[in-house]
C-alpha cells in the first residue's frame, strides 16, 4: 500500500487538468515565469484535495488463469500489474473477463486496461442500446486484448487492469485474465468458441506463403441470437462491440452461414483479424423484436444469448482456376458458332454434293427454289454468313433502287381510302381466314414498318444501359469503401473476386446472352439478304409462297438477347431488390417481341407498331418498379393491379377476336349491350371464330387466374411475378399456334421438331439450377446467406451460372423455333 504522499503524487496530474487550466494556458505563452505558478496551483489543488476525500491506491502483481474476487467503492482503486513475453513470430491472444454481482447502473465500474500501445476501457454493467433506445445491461463481459506488434525476437510486455467507480457503497466484481488458446487460426482447420453480445471474439490468421486469397466462413447450428462477422486490420484498437464493429473492415450479418473472400493485397501486414460479434436484437436478420419499452430509461433483458459458432479459413482458388473458367465459358458459346456452320454445310451436302460446300467458303450461292420454312435452310444461310458476309458486295446495288423507293411509301398511302376500309372490313371479318387475307399491304411498308422494332429497341438499350452501368459502378463503389457485405446479395461461398468486382464469376457467366445473341443477328442477316437477292431474282417461291416474310422483330429479338446479357451482367455486380429490374426489363422485352412475332407470321397487317409494343413494354416495367417499391404487403396496390391487368386481357381478347375491327369510343358499352342482347338473349348462337374463342377463354382463364393468385397471396417477389404472367401468356400462344398449323394441314420439319424438343429439355434443366436459390433479396440479408452454396462447376461456377448457360442457350434454341416455325 502506498504512502499518503505517493497517493497525492499519482493525484496531482488529473487534478492539476482540471481545476489549474487557465495556469496551463499561460505557461504555453510564458514558460519561464508560469511554471512556479502552476507548481504551486497544483500544491494547493493536491493539499485541498486530500483534506476533502482520500482514496486508497492499491497496486498488485497479478498472474495469469487466476480469479480475482474484490470490492471496490469510490474510497479505494485497484491496479493489477501483469507481464507476458511476446514474441514476433508468435501472437498470443490475451482475454480479461469481468464479472460484477450488482444490477445498479448509476454507477458502474469502470475497467481500464493500459498496454503498451494501446488503452481499452469498459463499464460494467455494459450497455449497448438497439432499435427504438432499447437498452440492454450486460453483468458480464470478456474481451480480447489487442496486441501490438513487435520487432524483437522476444520480449516482455507489462499491461494494467485499474478498477474503480465514483459509488459509495461497495460493489463485489471478478476479474480474470488468461490466454486464449488457438488465438491465430490455422489454414482448412475448424475452431469453435462461443460468443455474446458483451464477450465477442477475435482471432488472426495469417496468410501462407504462396496463398493471395482466402475464404473465411463462420458457420453455427442456431438461426438466432443475431451475429456480425468482421474482417479488420492489424491494428489497435479493434472493433469488436456491436455498435463500432461496422466502422472498419469488411462486415457482413449472419445466421447460420456466413463466408467473406479475403484478397492478400488489401493487408500490408498479410494477416488480419477475424471478428465475430453476437448483436444485441435480431431486427437485422429477419427475427422478432422485443416489446417497447414503458419508460424511457427502463432497462430490457436480454435474456441469454450465447452462440456457439464455427470458423474455418480456406483458401481460395488460384489464378488457373480463373483462366479456365474463362476459357471454358469462351469455348462452349463458340462452339455454337462451328455447330451451325457443320450443320449447314453437312445439310446442303445431302443437297447439293461436294461442290455446294466448296460454295460455303468461296461465298457464292448456287441458283436454287426459295423454300420457306425449311430449318435446313436456314442453318445453311447462317453458315454461308461467316464466309461471304464481309466479302460480299452485290448487297448494295441490289438493294438501292427498293430502298430508295421505300423510303418515300409510308404505311399510311395505302389506308386512306373509304373503299379500303370497307374491304378491311369484309376480309377480316370472313368466317375462314388465310394468310393472304391478312397480308395484303404492301411488303415495303411492313418492311419500313417493322425495322422500327430494330432502331427502337437499339436506341431503348442506348438509354437504358449506360446510367445502369454507372450506378453498378456506384454500387460497387459503395460496397468497396464502406466494406458492407450487406448491400448485395452474392452467393458468398462461391463468390470470386477480380479487381473491383466482388463476384466476378457471376458476371462472366452471362457472355452467352451476348455471344449467342449476336449468332442468331448474324443469322437473321443473312436470311434477310437470301431473301432480297430472291426477290431480285422474281423468284416464284419468294413472291407469291409460304408466309410473308419480314425480319425486323427478329433483329429485335437478338438485340434483346444482347442486352438481357449486359444488363443480367450489370445485376450481378452488386444483385438487390433496388436493381433486380436491371435483369428483368429485357426478359419482359423479350418475352412480348417474341408473342409479336408469332402473331406477325400470320397476321403481318394488323400486328401492332413498334410505337405502341414498346409504349405498352413500358408501362408493364413501369408497374415493375412499383410493385418492387411498393407491393410487398401492400394490398391496394395488388387490387389496382389486378383490377388493370384483367382490364387488359378483356381489351387484348377483343382487339384478337374481332382482328382490329371495333373501336374503343363512348360508344363502347351501348355496342357490348346490343351484342349480348342480339347473342345471348334474343338467340343464342354459338362464337363465330371457335379457334380464337378457344384461344381467348384459355388465356383468360390463366391470367384471371394469375391475378387471384396474386391477389391471395401477395408475393414479395413481384418482379418475377409479372414476369411469370408473360412466360405463361408466350407459353399458351405457342401451343395455340403449333396446333392450329397442324390443323391447317401444315408439317413441321425433323430438324425443326428436333430443335422444339432439344430446347425444352435445356429449358428443363434451366429452370431445375434457377429454382436452386442461392440468394434471395426477399429476405434479410443474413437470412439469404443461409441458402449460399458451394461451387459445382470446375470450382469457379455455381448452379446460378449454370443457370445463365443453359438458359441463354435455351432462348437461342427457342429463337430458332421462332424463325423455323
């Protein structure tokens, strides 16, 4: 025990701060003369100071793995001296643990432990607040000490634990100071340990030679309590309480799963901190919160919320693992390309012989009839592509006299006459239609007319794609600086990082939307020139046989397949429920061009403009981001919508039934009275067009049926909903449209028939990998960590990416039906 003396020394320098500061001041202006003033301020600060109170200052060596079981009150203070050796190729973690009887929170015990390099002081009882100033007293609490680094092979350090409180009474506490063991973890070992909301745990690891990325994944059995895993620098101090550990470092929350990729270059030191933080509430990982509380200052129990959590740190894959993924993705869409030239050539082989083939690299056609409808065909033209494309030049001249004349005829100049209207009219309205009834204008006006799909969707993909790409960039940005894992929703286990990208895998997998997309524009092209040199040509077959023949919704279709691929690929840089529209906008584009051209095939006259596709392509992305926004448990929204999307399916069946001939005017309803009267009541007949009403009652008994179910249930998912609602509207129309050509007596090719049957197995198995569900921004972000998933393909790809490669060569397989069909 010190001397009375030794007690007023140890004083006087607090003291001295506080009641002495305008003495302090002047000594910085006048050191020579001040400090005798200061001396003696700081004398009669000390003299007054004891008369007034006297404190005992106890100072003990203590040692380690032993509890100490003590009373302090405001009258005494006590200092425990402790010394390790520390060596610097060898961490050794040290942990105080403090235990305190008393529930009192007026005044708590203060704890302050003094290293070398750094200071770390707690209260007990501990409080940490939540939502609503919730607080929640915490009696017990263990932490780790950080350790400073050092450059001599081995030495003693000394550290002091002070213990003191400004209560009067006493107040009984436990203090014990130990090591911890397995303090630096081991590469592909598994350690487990327990952790609280006041006793967090950290651990270091460093990184091997010859390893640049690790894996760390914490794992436990238990949804709940909440936790917080960290990835922190070596540094003091480290933040390890629930309320700083998101202010350094990489943080993600967890339930049972938890995984953060960790790149060697980002730590000078090549080593770091792994911090497990249990929280105080579970808001943050989708559980319950606790009631409110009745008044303000009321403490909340907290109950017990121990963890028991595993960690183990793996390293990731490596460089070669990068360029074979790449090299695998490259390899499988560019093997489509050589598939459609083999398939071609061997199909005109059958044909045309040996000199056919030598035809395909010399990039001259031989005279032949234009078949329509011929999916060999088809192949063939898209193999002569890849070797006349760029050599040919016949295009131009061939063309320029029907361009010129085209761009002078509009659609218009042919409908303006009271006697064509009156003929629309009679065509239209026969009980038996052909394909000639509805293609009677001019093929240079629907050619003009359905180019403006083309130019639309490019300038719409312009527009629409670079501020996407900017705000991915910013997402991405954010994640980076701000180190939050809880901004996007990666699949961490198999999440592999490449520059600023976090999950590099993701993005590499949508190349096939954008390669296979630009095959079928590249074969579309090609049919298209074939198509004007038979015409030149008078051709009997082109002018007058088969359907008409009009390629701009296909140029459409590929540009949007492109697209899909981009903006899919802009998703994934940073995938959440505020940008999930990025990866359906196009799907929905893709879905309505391709219900346009099917109707396009046998309909060419009245199909709808560009103008009003995508006017109405765009209001259903415009109800998109409203029901993201604003759908989920919203029920006045889900009626809106249903009460519009059934409006639209009664004014779609009526445009489909009477072909364009009626009007919507004032007059609407009186005509809809007078024809149930004339039908129904007066006499009953049967529909006029019994394929269409077949047509139209289906549809809309599927999609009255989609909106009760989107009424009843309210899924959280909307954009997928809709984009359901699209898929199954395509889906029934090209039943429709299969049927009917057979029941026109029509036959669908081998070849076609093997690519219907080849694209509705990959879709099969599509859709299998897509249901898998590796993340899903419906949920909290800890809760969509729990359905995360290993790699399945060459370590680089999950079922996800999986999912990108068989469904973008689905939707090429699903292009080419179109085309052949």
């Amino acid at each position: 025990t010190k001397t009375l003396s030794e007690k007023m020394v140890l004083r006087s320098c607090w003291k001295s701060r506080h009641k002495s500061r305008s003495g302090a001041a002047d000594c910085l202006l006048r050191p020579g003369w001040t400090v005798l003033l200061w001396l003696c301020v700081t004398l009669v600060a000390c003299a007054s100071g004891v008369v007034g109170e006297t404190k005992n200052v106890v100072q003990k060596d203590a040692e380690f793995d032993v509890t100490y079981n003590d009373t302090v009150t405001s009258e005494n203070q006590t200092i425990y001296a402790f010394n390790h050796t520390v060596s610097r190729n060898k961490t050794e973690g040290v942990r105080v643990s403090v235990d305190v009887s008393s529930q009192g929170s007026e005044s708590p015990i203060l704890f302050v432990v003094r290293q070398k390099q750094a200071v770390l002081s707690f209260q007990v009882p501990l409080i940490l607040r939540g939502l609503y100033q919730r607080k929640y007293p915490y009696n017990h609490l263990g932490r780790t000490l950080c350790q400073p680094p050092t450059r001599a092979a081995s030495e003693t350090q000394y550290f002091f634990v002070d213990v003191s409180t400004l209560s009067s009474q006493g107040t009984n506490y436990q203090l014990r100071v130990s090591r911890v063991e397995s303090f630096t973890l081991q590469t592909d070992k598994k350690f487990s340990f327990t952790a609280s909301p006041s006793q967090p745990q950290y651990f270091k690891y460093d990184f091997p030679d010859g390893v640049d990325t690790v894996i760390v994944k914490v794992s436990s059995d238990t949804n709940f309590p909440c936790s917080v895993m960290s990835i922190q620098d070596i540094q003091c101090p480290v933040y390890d309480l629930d309320n700083n550990v998101a202010f350094i470092g990489m943080y993600q929350t967890m339930t049972k799963k938890g995984a953060i990729t960790v790149q060697r270059k980002d730590f000078p030191s090549y080593s770091f901190y792994v911090v497990v933080v249990v929280k105080t509430e579970d808001e943050a990982c989708g559980g319950p919160l606790p009631y409110y509380p009745l008044r303000p200052d009321e403490l909340t129990d907290a109950g017990n919320r121990s963890k028991v959590l595993d960690v183990v740190v793996s390293p990731a894959i490596n460089s070669e693992v990068y360029v074979m993924g790449m090299l695998f993705c490259l390899g499988i869409f560019l093997s489509f390309y050589l598939l459609t030239l083999l398939v071609a050539c061997l199909e005109n082989k059958r044909e045309y012989g040996f000199l056919y083939i030598c035809s395909c690299f010399s990039g001259k056609t031989p005279a032949s009839p234009y078949e329509y409808g011929s999916f060999g065909k088809f192949l063939l033209t898209s193999a002569i592509l890849f070797f006349s494309l760029f050599t040919e030049r016949t295009l131009d001249s061939v063309g320029r006299s029907r361009q010129e004349s085209l761009s002078s005829v509009e659609e218009d100049d042919y409908d303006t006459l009271d006697d064509i209207d009156s003929d629309k009219n009679i065509v239209r309205t026969k009980k038996f239609l052909c394909v000639s009834d509805l293609a009677r204008k001019d093929k240079r006006i629907l050619s003009k007319k359905y180019q403006i799909y083309f130019w639309n969707i490019a300038t719409i993909a312009v527009f629409y794609a670079l501020p996407v790409i900017q705000l991915v960039i910013t997402y991405q940005t954010v994640v980076n600086v701000t180190g939050n894992q809880d901004i996007c929703y990666y699949n961490f286990l198999c999440a592999h990082p490449l520059g600023a990208l976090s999950a590099f895998n993701n993005i590499l997998s949508n190349l096939g939307y954008v390669m296979l997309g630009l095959l079928f524009l590249l074969i579309v092209l090609k049919r298209d020139i074939v198509h004007n040199r038979a015409l030149v040509r008078n051709d009997v077959n082109a002018l007058e046989c088969g359907i008409p023949k009009h390629f701009g919704l296909f140029y459409a279709m590929g540009t949007a397949l492109m697209m899909e691929g981009l903006l899919s690929a802009c998703y994934h840089v940073c995938p959440n429920y505020t940008n999930f529209q990025f990866d359906t906008s196009f799907m929905y584009m893709i879905a309505g061009l391709c219900m346009l051209k099917l109707y396009q095939k046998r309909h060419p006259d009245i199909n709808a403009s560009a103008y009003t596709a995508y006017a109405c392509l765009a209001a259903v992305i415009f109800f998109s981001v409203l029901g993201v926004v604003f759908g989920k448990g919203n029920m006045v929204f889900w009626i809106v919508f249903s009460v519009i999307h059934i409006l639209a399916t009664l004014l779609l069946s009526t445009q489909l039934y009477y072909m364009g001939r009626w009007r919507l005017d004032s007059g609407v309803l009186r005509r809809i009275v007078y024809v149930i009267y004339t039908d129904c009541i007066r006499q009953c007949s049967g529909p006029m067009y019994i394929d269409r009403m077949v047509l139209l009652v289906m549809g809309n008994i599927v999609n009255w049926s989609l909106a009760a179910y989107g009424l009843i249930k309210t899924p959280n998912d909307f954009a997928s909903y809709l984009l359901a609602i699209a898929i199954c509207n395509l889906l029934l129309y090209f039943a429709f449209y299969i049927i009917m050509k057979l029941r026109s007596g029509e036959r669908i090719q081998c070849l076609a028939l093997v690519c219907i049957l080849f694209t509705a197995v990959v879709w099969g198995f599509a859709l299998y990998f897509f249901f898998q569900g590796l993340s899903t921004w419906q949920k909290t972000p800890a809760e969509s960590r729990e359905h995360n998933r290993d790699c399945i393909l060459l370590s680089f790809f999950d079922d996800h990416d999986i999912w990108h490669f068989l469904s973008s060569i689905a939707m090429f397989g699903s292009f080419l039906v179109w085309t052949c069909s």
